[in-house]
C-alpha cells in the first residue's frame, strides 16, 4: 500500500477540522454580542411597556372620576323644588308647555313617554337623574323599534327643563338632529 494515499486525505481531514474549529469560536463570540443586545432591547421593550402600562391606568382612572363628576353633576345642579312657569317655557318655546310633559325632551315621542311613566319615570327631574344606561335599558325593553333610539342627551335636556332655562334648553334642542348631538 502507497502511504501518502492514506496520509494525504487524513492530514485534509485534520486541517479541515481545525479551521472548521476556529471558525466556530469566531462565529460563537458574534452570537454572544447578538444576544446581549437582543436582550438590551428586550429589558428596554419591557420597561417601555410597564411606564405605558402606569400611564394608561393612570389615565384610565381620572377618565372614570371625570365621569363620575359628569354624571353627578346633571342630579347635583338640580335643586330640590323648582316653580314651573308655564309663562314663560310657553314664550320661549312658542307652544304651550305642561310641567312634567316628557315630550318636550327631543327624541321622546308619546310612547317613549309612556314606557318611561310605566318605569317610573315621570317628571323631568326623575328623567335628569336617570343614566343613559338605564334610559336605553328601558327602550331596549320596549323591543326592536324603541332600542334603536339614542337618550344620551336627554337627562340634560330634562334638567334644563326642571330648572326652567328655556332659552338654553331651545337654544341647544336647536343644534340637535332628533335629540342626538
């Protein structure tokens, strides 16, 4: 047998090992470097993430005491016992007016006004401190045909009514498109 046969391909082997090796370390100290700075960015992701998180409740807690604040307000500015003047809701609003009449409330029709009575809603200043919650909860037990209305405005409507400030309540009915903003 010829030796440099075996010897050549084995010292190929040998060498090829070698630099396969030494190449693997070099790539080994790149991929270290890689996986620092993934994870750099990965704690600057996640700390990024927890200040937005702080932000968004702290947000999210003064929207709901603003809210809250909102929805007191219309029952808050109402006091206990408010005359009625026909008089004066008659020249204003250029139709005689009945105290308590739901429907001058734009958007409430005779069988809202109805279905409100039958909820125990009948004064302007019960329909003031309803929420809109419970305003659409009432319609959507009417059935299809009343749910489809909108009440948001109609406590503020109702407590400009209690309070008698005509002028204000025909000025804003005026801006609206069947009781919706």
């Amino acid at each position: 047998m010829n030796i440099p046969c075996i010897l050549i391909p084995a010292l190929v082997g040998l060498i090829c090992g070698i630099l396969g090796y030494l190449l693997g370390k070099m790539n080994s100290k790149n991929d270290d470097s890689l996986a620092l700075s993934l994870q750099a960015d990965l704690d600057a992701c996640k700390a990024n993430t927890k200040n937005l998180n702080a932000r968004i409740a702290t947000l999210e807690a003064d929207l709901a005491a603003k809210a809250k604040v909102t929805t007191q307000s219309f029952a808050a500015a109402a006091p206990t016992l408010i005359p009625f003047d026909a008089t004066l809701a008659a020249n204003v609003l250029g139709k005689k007016i009945k105290e308590n009449d739901l429907k001058i409330v734009e958007g409430i029709g005779p069988k809202i006004e109805a279905l409100f009575n039958n909820d125990g809603i009948k004064t302007w200043h019960e329909l003031s401190q309803a929420s809109t919650e419970k305003l659409q909860s009432i319609l959507d037990s009417g059935g299809e045909n009343y749910a489809i209305h909108n009440p948001s405005t109609w406590a503020k409507q109702a407590l400009l009514a209690y309070q008698g400030k005509w002028q204000e309540l025909k000025d804003w009915q005026d801006s609206l498109l069947g009781g919706k903003e």
